[in-house]
C-alpha cells in the first residue's frame, strides 16, 4: 500500500501505516493508538502523537484533498490514493484530542475461495450467493460495523456478467469491483463543493443506463429512490445495511425509505421491500471471526 501522501503527517503511526497485516487505525480522542490485526484489536502502548500535532496532520491532509475541516466543518472522510478510508471528528465534536480512523483494507482482493478458507461462508452458501447474483437478483447484505459487508459485496461482484454496466454510488469510495465497465461515483458532503447526497446522486445516476446498481450503504432517504429503481426494472442490485439480522434488515430498509413515500403506511413499504429484495444476505463479527449467519429470501415467505 501507498501512504507517502499522509506519512510526514502522521509520524507516530507510519509503521502501522506500512504494515499490511493491519486492517485499521484507531486514534481515540484520550490520545490511544489501537489496531485490528487477524479480527483482533489491540492497543499500542508505545505510541502516541504530541500535543497538537494529529489536529495540525488531518488538517493539511483535509486541505490536500480538498476538503474543509475546522471547528465549523469537524467532520472528514475521505478515500487515499491506494482506496483505504480515513474518517476523523475534531473538536468540539470530540474532545480534548481529534478522532481519527483509517480502514486499509487489507481484504479488497479477496475471491471467494478466501472467504470459505476464513470461514466467512460455506461452499453451499457461496454457491447460492454466488448464482443468485449471476442470475440478476436484488440483494442486501446486512450486519453491524466491521462485519464484512463492504468485503462480501466486493467478492460477491466477480459474479456479474462482464459486459454489464455497473454504478457504484458511495459516499466514500470502499468497494473495489474487477469488472471492464465500472463507474464510479461519490457524494459530495464535507468539501467547498456543492453538497449532493445520496438521494440526489442516485436520481442522476439513473440516467445513464446502468443494468447493475451497487449502493455502498442506504442509511437515508436514498432509501426511496433505490427502491423505485428496483421497482422499474433495474435487477442485479446491490446493497449494504446496517441491522442485527436479515428481517431485521428488510425492516429497517422500509423505515428508510418511509421518509420519502408520501403518507403510504409502513406495512405497505415493508412488502415493497419484500417483493423489491430477492435475497438478504447476514453477516457478524464475534470473538475476531466474521462469518455469514443467513440467507434469507423474503418473496418465499
């Protein structure tokens, strides 16, 4: 991986930084270093930042990248060169020190064969994933922060057909698809620019004919307009949300997209969701090993 860029601002932590087993680097706002190594976090006692100087890094490094932070703009994410994500908060949203974190992705490149050698899914399990998205079907993935999610959705992306055009809508570029026809496009919250949201940025992409929709992560009423593009033809989606199971999932998707559906009943979205999605797919974390726990396929119900 490539960290030159951000390295002479960040110098307690370039060896972590250059360290490709590390999958992440958590800088808390009490000073404390940690790292995910294997599915396992862990502290560095050994390093720390002086007084100022993580504050006075993720400033340049935001002013690189064209992005604003300060004390009216606190919020930064963005995506390096080598595709890791650097997320931080700066005070006053966190005090006294800013917070800091940067996923390197360690797994970008994974295929399937390595999902099942870690255990993440079984054979059986890969093969319905794997055909279900061949045959064109919406999927979700769903499962708490660092699950694996943006992980499946790469490899489960080696399974569409090479000649199909695929958009991929994030907010920070994570998912990384080996196919010839990729578009890739971001929103625009924290910079100078003007702002374009998920909702926004999904209606526009819709004009340019993709037959794959991929949504990085639906969290907002962004929620509606992927549903209306499933609900006109667009088959092969894909998608990831935040949940503790997959009915729980399908739930959340609704009270998502409720925000946006002009008085229709919750119930109402909620068996939108279920004819719209063919498959949810559940992952979880525990104990350092991310794994898939269900399959579930609400129309069957």
């Amino acid at each position: 991986m490539s960290f030159e860029i951000i390295i002479p601002f960040l110098k307690p932590i370039a060896s972590l930084l250059l360290d490709q087993t590390i999958s992440e680097i958590m800088v808390n706002p009490d000073g404390s270093v940690w790292t995910e190594k294997d599915g396992r976090i862990q502290c560095c006692l050994d390093i720390q930042f002086d007084d100022g100087a993580l504050l006075t890094g993720l400033e340049v490094i935001a002013n690189r990248f064209g992005k604003k932070l300060d004390a009216d703009s606190p919020i930064l994410n963005l995506r390096l060169p080598d595709g890791s994500r650097m997320a931080a908060l700066i005070p006053p949203l966190v005090n006294p020190h800013p917070l800091m974190t940067i996923r390197k992705f360690t797994s970008r490149n994974f295929t399937m064969h390595d999902l099942i050698e870690r255990r993440m899914l079984t054979e059986a399990q890969a093969k319905t994933l794997a055909e279900a998205v061949q045959h064109g079907d919406n999927l979700l993935i769903s499962g708490a922060t660092s699950s694996g999610k943006t992980t499946l959705a790469n490899v489960l992306a080696d399974f569409i057909p090479e000649n199909d055009r695929i958009l991929i809508l994030e907010d920070v570029a994570e998912l990384y698809i080996r196919k010839p026809h990729v578009i890739s496009a971001e929103t625009q919250l924290d910079t100078h620019k003007s702002l374009v949201g998920f909702a926004d940025l999904l209606k526009a992409a819709l004009r340019h004919r993709p037959d794959r929709i991929i949504v990085g992560e639906i969290r907002g009423p962004e929620a509606r307009v992927f549903l209306d593009a499933l609900n006109t033809g667009h088959r092969g989606s894909l998608t990831t949300i935040h949940a503790n199971s997959a009915e729980d999932a399908l739930r959340r998707l609704a009270q998502l997209a409720l925000r946006g559906s002009g008085g229709v009943s919750l119930r109402d979205v909620e068996e939108e969701c279920r004819r719209s999605i063919d498959a949810v797919a559940h992952v979880v974390h525990r104990d350092g090993w991310r794994h898939l726990t269900e399959i579930r396929r609400p129309a069957a119900e």
